[in-house]
C-alpha cells in the first residue's frame, strides 16, 4: 500500500506551517478518492513536546489513515557541490515514502546533492526546492517535482517569484539556495552557481 509522509518544522516548541501541511495531506487523500482524518496539530499536542531546538516532526501515514509519528533533532548541513542530473521520467507528485527514483538519481552522482532536470527544465534536488538569484531577486522553477510547502508560503507571501529555468538560461543566475520545510528562505546557505560542478556550456554538453 501506498504511503507517504510530512515533514514538519519545530522549532522551540513552535510547529510551522501547519495549515499548508495539513491542505498537502487533505489533497492528497482527496486525489485517490479518500478522506483524511489525521488532524496534524493535535497530534502535535498529543506528543507532548518541550525540547527547545530545531525539530523534524515526521508523519508516516497511508491512505488508511495509519500513521506513525517521529520528533527527530534536525541540523541544517551546508553542501560542497552539485550535480546536474536528466531524468526525463521521474514522477514525484506527491510526497510519498517511496524515495527509490530520488535516491538512485542520487547515488549516481558524483557530488553531494543533485539538481534534476527533466525535458531540459530545472525542477527540484534529491530533497528540497531550489531558488536561483537575478538582479537581487529570488526565483524558483516553475517546472517543480512537488509543490513544497515553504515553496508555497514565499510564493503567496511574494518573497520570490516563479520563472521557466532551464538548462538553456541556468547561467543568467548568480547564485541559488535551497528550501523546504526544514530549510528556510535563509541567507547563511546561498550558494554561488558555480558550485555546480557541470555547468553546461551548451545544452549538449550534459551527457549521462
């Protein structure tokens, strides 16, 4: 059976975002025809939580209303280079647990993280959403896997704007940063562009 999971922020005792978690949960039991009855705050409640620090509340559930939770301790690491990578077929809609195609795209790489491309457009890394700077603003792709949650709350709160990056026009950007519920809109972590470690100078010269 299908699962799928969420990945919440809690950070001193303060959960993040719960309203667009709890509308990705809702959508997807909606898409296959099902109802939700996980309510993601009170389960927060129920655990009971406070530990101040950075925390990954993790929700592991299937179409069932199942579920198991996790309040996992959660460090933010920087990265020392990137990958572009092609994977024309790669379907990742929603958040499901099933990680298999993220994860050998992943283990193909020679460097510590990987930047999709499919159909020559940008779209996510292995794990989060990507943001690309021009002219002092922040763009993300408008060709995304899946749809995150922090992507969402700085779209609506107009802090980046979406755009078409593809492997064509990748070098028109200046530098990129990653984000996802755990990784915030945060200036400690941008990364200039030539950490991609095989940049095209052209699009034919990506070869895998």
């Amino acid at each position: 059976m299908s699962r799928f999971i969420e990945s919440i922020k809690v950070e001193d005792q303060k959960i993040f975002l719960k309203e667009l978690h709890q509308k990705r949960m809702n959508d997807t039991f909606s898409h296959f025809g099902k109802e939700c009855k996980i309510d993601i705050y009170s389960l927060f409640l129920n655990l009971e939580h406070d530990e101040d620090g950075l925390y990954k509340f993790r929700i592991e559930y299937d179409l069932e209303n199942n579920f198991k939770t996790q309040m996992i301790p959660y460090v933010i690491s920087e990265l020392d280079d990137f990958e572009l990578v092609i994977d024309n077929e790669i379907d990742y809609n929603f958040k499901s647990a099933d990680r298999t195609q993220l994860q050998k795209l992943k283990d193909k790489s020679h460097a510590d993280e990987v930047i999709i491309v499919k159909n020559n457009q940008i779209t996510d890394t292995s794990y989060s959403n990507i943001l690309f700077l021009k002219d002092k603003t922040w763009f993300t792709p408008k060709s995304y896997l899946l749809n995150g949650v922090m992507r969402q709350n700085l779209l609506q709160s107009k802090e980046i704007k979406e755009t078409e990056i593809t492997l064509d026009n990748i070098k028109e950007f200046t530098h990129f940063q990653l984000i996802n519920a755990l990784n915030d809109f945060d200036d400690m972590f941008i990364y200039p562009i030539e950490k991609i470690i095989n940049l095209p100078k052209e699009e034919s010269d990506l070869e895998f």
